[in-house]
C-alpha cells in the first residue's frame, strides 16, 4: 500500500526542510493506513509558530490524529473544511469517518452513510471552483498529486453504495431469519436497520454515482493508472448494482410473501434468489481484486 506523507503537502520548501529533518532520524514518526507524520515535534513547531497558516494547520491536525489525539487533529480538520472549503480536510475527514479512524479497511459499518455524505462534501468543494486545483489562495495542485482526492471522491461514492446494499442484503435476510420457525440459530444477528429498508434505494444510487465516475473526462492533475484504474472499478460498481437490481426487487417480493416469512430457511424461491445475488457479489469482488493487482492499486 503507497503511503501519503503529510509533509509532501506543505509547499516544496517546507516539505523538502521536513523530509530532511525527518530522516535525520530527530523527529518522531507516526503511521496509520496510508498516511504518515513524518516529524510530529516539527509539525507542532511550525503549527506554533504560525498558526495561521494553512499548510501549517493541515500538517498539525493530521500528525495528532496519527499521534492518537483525534478529537484535537479532526477539530482543526473540520474548522479547516468548514472555513477554507478545504478540499483535503474534506477528504481526510472522510476517509476518518468511513474507517472508523484507523484509514483501513474494512469500514466502519455504522458509518456508511455519513462516510458518502462526506465524500460528497469533497466534490462540492471540488466543483464550487471552476479553477480547481489552481484555487486561490490555496493552490491544491501538490494534493492532487499526492492523493488525487477528485478521483478517489468520485470513485468511493459508488462502491459505499454498494457496501450500504450489501449490508441492507444481509441485515433485512438476518431480520426475516431469525423470526423463521424452523431457525435454531443466533438471535442476535445484525439486521443492519439503517440500511435494510433502502436496499433498493441503494443500488439506483450506486449506478448514478457509478455513471458520474465513468463519465468523469480526463483532466490534467488525474494520473493517467489512478483514472483508468478508478473508471474500470466503478464500471464494476456499476455492473453489479445493475445485475442485482432485478433480482433484489424478486426477493423482496419473496419475502413479502406468507410462506417464506414463516420459514425463510425452507423457502425454495427465496434461497434460489439469494445465492444469486451472493453469486454476483463475490463475482464483481474477485474482479475489483483483480485489477486492483493489475494497476498495483488499492481501493482504499
């Protein structure tokens, strides 16, 4: 996994100082996921000594989070998006909401919708300017090139989507299951129920945002792997939510039914169309792992 090193998004200057300083081994380093402080002591040093900048800011509130002080780090962050509209607050926040903080995966399942909320929020700030990388006053042409926050935006909406269906998929079977008469099993399976009742929703959702990644053109920050690699990972967004729309409508018809509210676990049609929708599910994953390796890229 390519790490993001928070010092790369200060301006050259003050990031070749940091990167020097850093490997001089005086400073103190922290890791989470794909972002690195390089140097807390000399994050908080230029924080201190102008806490106005900017730059400044952004590298202090991203080293206290990786330094295990969230509620300080994700502050600055949410002043600096709320304020300056900043884009990369915007995305770091993000990304924090839909990990759970650690910026791994698996995602936090409870935070889903807030998570393409936020993604959501990245693009709004993205597409208020038309000069966007070359804002003013801040110039995002560095962010851009270290995390193509535009392209990884566009491309998380979609496949949260799809995450938010799975989840409704396996929280709305779990709900029916566990009031079958012939179950015998756990009743206290997770029925997902901020999910369960928009699995439809989530799906017409995960194609429209799929359609504004595939359709996103060419621009000049995009890294020519990361688009083409991102417009082929939401084109199997795009196909799974589009194979599964039938058959979700079919099973909740399914489980509308009398017979198969009774009993899910003896219900014949239901089952058929269960393991076909499980079928594309692992089918269009093995096909996200594939090119993921293909492009040496992650998803996350």
């Amino acid at each position: 996994m390519k790490t993001v090193k928070f010092s790369l998004l200060l301006t050259a200057l003050v990031s070749s100082f940091v990167l020097c300083f850093a490997s001089s081994g005086w400073g103190t380093s922290y890791t989470k996921g794909r972002y690195t402080c390089e140097d807390f002591e000399e994050a908080e040093r230029l924080y201190r000594s102008d806490s106005k900048n900017v730059n400044n800011q952004i590298y202090y509130a991203g080293c206290l989070v990786l330094n295990g002080k969230p509620h300080e780090g994700m502050f600055l962050m949410h002043n600096l998006a709320d304020r300056y509209n900043h884009v990369f607050a915007a995305l770091f926040i993000a990304e924090y909401i839909e990990s759970g903080g650690d910026f791994e995966l698996p995602v936090d399942v409870d935070k889903i919708s807030e998570g393409i909320h936020a993604y959501g929020r990245v693009l709004a700030f993205v597409n208020f300017d038309p000069r966007y990388p070359l804002s003013e006053p801040i110039d995002y042409k560095i962010y851009e090139n270290k995390n193509q926050m535009e392209l990884r935006a566009y491309h998380r909406i979609p496949q949260l989507y799809n995450v938010k269906y799975i989840l409704g998929f396996y929280g709305l079977y779990n709900k029916h299951l566990m009031t079958s008469v012939s179950y015998k099993g756990n009743r206290n399976l997770d029925e997902f129920s901020k999910y369960n009742p928009y699995t439809q929703d989530s799906l017409i959702q995960a194609i429209e945002s799929a359609n504004r990644c595939i359709n996103l053109p060419k621009k000049r920050h995009f890294k020519t792997n990361y688009y083409e690699f991102y417009k082929k990972s939401c084109q199997i967004e795009k196909e799974r939510a589009l194979a599964i729309q039938p058959l979700e409508e079919k099973r909740l018809v399914l489980l509308a039914t009398e017979s198969c509210r009774r009993d899910l676990p003896n219900c014949k049609e239901y089952n058929e169309v269960h393991n076909q929708i499980e079928t594309i599910m692992e089918q269009k994953a093995s096909e996200i792992n594939a090119l993921s390796d293909a492009y040496d890229l992650t998803i996350f």
